[in-house]
C-alpha cells in the first residue's frame, strides 16, 4: 500500500498540508533572514546564533551548537517507539564574508547569493518544525531537526560527519536542499580533493631567465591533467579550480598551487582517475627534480561514495512523496551532499529538494519560489512516513 496516500488521507495531516500552504511567504522571509548573514564554511558561527534563537522561538527542546556551529533542535515524541528522523540542511555558504547579499525581485525570480544554496533549505527546517508544533502532530519517533556546517568547499562535510557520529545507523536522515525540487539523490557521488604544490628556484625575469618557474611547471600539470580522458558512463568528472602562486610579474615564480576536484559515481572509476593524476604530479617532478623543482600534494577533502537502491522503502516513499505533491516523475540522481556520510556507512538517507534555483555558488543565483510549498509538503510527508505515523492511522 501506499504510505504517503495513507498519510495524506489522515485529517491531521490534510490540516499540516493546508498549513504549509499558507506559509508560502513567511518561507521566503525566512530564507531572506538567513541569507542575509554570512556564513562562509568555517564561519558560521553569526549565523548558527540566528539558527538557535529561531529553534528556540519555535519550541524545539534540547536546542543546543556544538563546536563546530552544528544547530541541534528535537521535535519529541511523547512516547519514542521508533529511532529517530534526523532533518538537516547546511548552513554554510561558498560566499566570502564581505560578499554583497542584496536581493532583488525579478520575473518571479528572487536573487540573491547563496539563497537557494542553502538558506531556502534552512529555512525549510524552521517552516517544518513549526508545521509539527502547530498542528499538534504526535509522532511515534523524534524528529531533530539541524543545521550543519562545512558542506561547501573544504569543509569536508565535517558538520554532517559530526551529526551521524551522534545519531549513528539507526535514525533515518533527510538531507534538504534549497534547489532541486523533483529530484531524490540516494546515489553518493565519491569526492577526493587535493591541493598541490610547486616549488621552484626561481629569480628576477631578467637576470635569472632560464631558471625553473613554479608557474610555468604548474601549468604543465594543469595541461596534462586537462588531456586526460575519463568515462561518460560512470560519470567521471576533473577540475582545477583555484590556481595561485608567484611574486611579481617581474618574478620567476618560486611556489604556486593548484586546488583539484576529483569525481565519479563509481569509486573504482574516482580510484582510477586518482592514480592517474598522481602518476602526472610524479612524472613532472622527475622532470625538473634536477632543476630543484619540487611537486607535492596533499589531500584535503574526501567524501565517500554510497548508494540506496532505487527499491528501498525510503527511496520509495519519497517517490511516492513527489507524486503526491504533483511530481509527475522524479528523477533519481547520483549527487555530492551531506548525504554521502550516512550512504556510505550503509545508513538510511536521502536529499531532496525544496523548490526549483539556479546559477548555484554565482553571485547571480536565484531561487524561484512557485514551486516551495510542494517541496515543503513533499518533506512533511516524508518525515511523517519515516517516523512511521501511518502506524497511528486507523
């Protein structure tokens, strides 16, 4: 039987879905409260505070931060017969700190940078939260909500790291992102990221041309990287993305570095690509070893590969989930998210989406609100279906 019709019949849960209906403006106030502090990965601290007092004022209990600025607040069950439903969103942003936030509204679009990744998914978890309370829901398990931190660029998914070690394999883990409505990532796509680094002699351009550049023997890197052939089918994917090094236009470069980003959906394919880019690095600095040229690297990011069947009852339910919501077909994708911690130990988890965004980590990104009340909806019935509430309804 279907679960997700079974819950939406309940009339408790027909009131929850009216609700969220008319929460469609106070989602995007929110979102716009959020997004308007700057959270760039390990400095979420301004915004964690905002989280907190926002848990607080909606009636979560053992609200609490860790360290690392992970938000905890627990939705309880008067009687838990069931582990818990963990609801998380990051809080951080790829944003510097002095980053212009203006909005602005255009063509039922609203701009703004980092609004739909993730303070909308933020956000989300304040309108979910105050839909449970409101309604008077009892749930046969705790819900707990929380915002985690370092989901962007090398934070290494610490946040979402820190999370599953509390709650370990038996709670269920929803992932909410802004953006992606109509999408159900169960597949984790593996991450390894590298930072390497040149050294050279160097010198004046002038007086010691000739002499081995940092630069020049980085780009030779980035250049053979670039010729590299990967795999359309496991999607394999290479990126150099941040390059930096030298003195002077008028210097011959004695360091530079380059930061990589390594991807597939299948970790033999990531293996793979890995050692090839490592046999380039080597090839390059036996090269110029003579020179005085040296190549190291380091790895400063790892998110681990995992997956869920398309059959399991969680992916399932969140199918059914859309459907309900007017997703005619949902489409079921391989992403890098908080997800991949609690897929690759094998953990009940999956990311879903709250409304459709785009231009994602560009000052010009946007999110487009029309569809945020579904996405809303779509988590509510998710997070009742995973608690096992159909168990209340006669």
């Amino acid at each position: 039987m279907n679960m997700i019709k079974k819950l939406a019949a309940d009339q408790a849960v027909k009131a929850a879905l009216h609700f969220v209906e008319t929460q469609a403006d106070t989602a995007v106030s929110r979102a716009i409260a959020v997004q308007q502090i700057p959270a760039p990965t390990f400095a979420e601290a301004d915004r964690a505070a905002y989280i907190e007092t926002q848990f607080r004022q909606l009636g979560l209990v053992d609200v609490d931060q860790d360290e690392l600025h992970n938000v905890y607040g627990r939705f309880p069950s008067p009687q838990p017969l069931h582990p818990p439903v963990i609801v998380t969103a990051h809080s951080d942003t790829v944003f510097p700190a002095d980053t212009d936030l203006t909005i602005r509204k255009e063509n039922g679009r609203i701009y703004g940078p980092g609004l739909g990744d993730n303070s909308t998914g933020v956000a989300g978890l304040f309108t979910l939260a105050d839909t449970l309370r409101q309604n008077h829901i009892t749930l046969p398990a705790d819900i707990w909500f929380v915002a985690n931190v370092g989901e962007e660029g090398l934070g290494d998914l610490n946040g979402m790291r820190r999370v599953v070690s509390q709650f370990g394999g038996d709670a269920t883990y929803l992932v909410i992102e802004g953006g992606l409505f109509g999408q159900i990532s169960h597949q984790a796509i593996g991450v390894r990221r590298y930072r390497i680094t040149v050294t050279a002699p160097g010198g004046h351009s002038w007086g010691q041309f000739g002499s081995a550049s940092a630069i020049h023997v980085l780009g030779q890197l980035i250049a053979d990287i670039a010729r590299l052939e990967v795999p359309a089918s496991p999607k394999t994917t290479y990126n150099v993305g941040v390059i930096s090094g030298g003195t002077s236009i008028n210097t011959i470069a004695q360091s530079a570095e380059l930061l990589l980003d390594l991807r597939s959906e299948a970790p033999e394919a990531l293996a793979e690509l890995e050692s090839r880019v490592m046999v380039l690095a080597d090839q390059l600095a036996a090269a110029y070893r003579a020179q005085g040229v040296a190549v190291e690297r380091q790895l400063i990011g790892n998110r681990p590969a995992g997956q869920l069947p398309a059959s399991h009852p969680l992916v399932q339910m969140a199918a059914d989930a859309l459907q309900f919501v007017g997703c005619a077909n949902p489409r079921f994708v391989a992403s890098s998210t908080d997800a991949n911690i609690p897929l690759s130990k094998g953990y009940a988890a999956v990311c879903i989406g709250l409304t459709e965004s785009g231009n994602a980590h560009r000052l010009d990104e946007f999110m487009n609100p029309a569809q945020l009340v579904n996405g809303m909806q779509q988590v509510l019935l998710l997070i009742l279906a995973a608690a096992k509430y159909w168990a209340f309804i006669k």
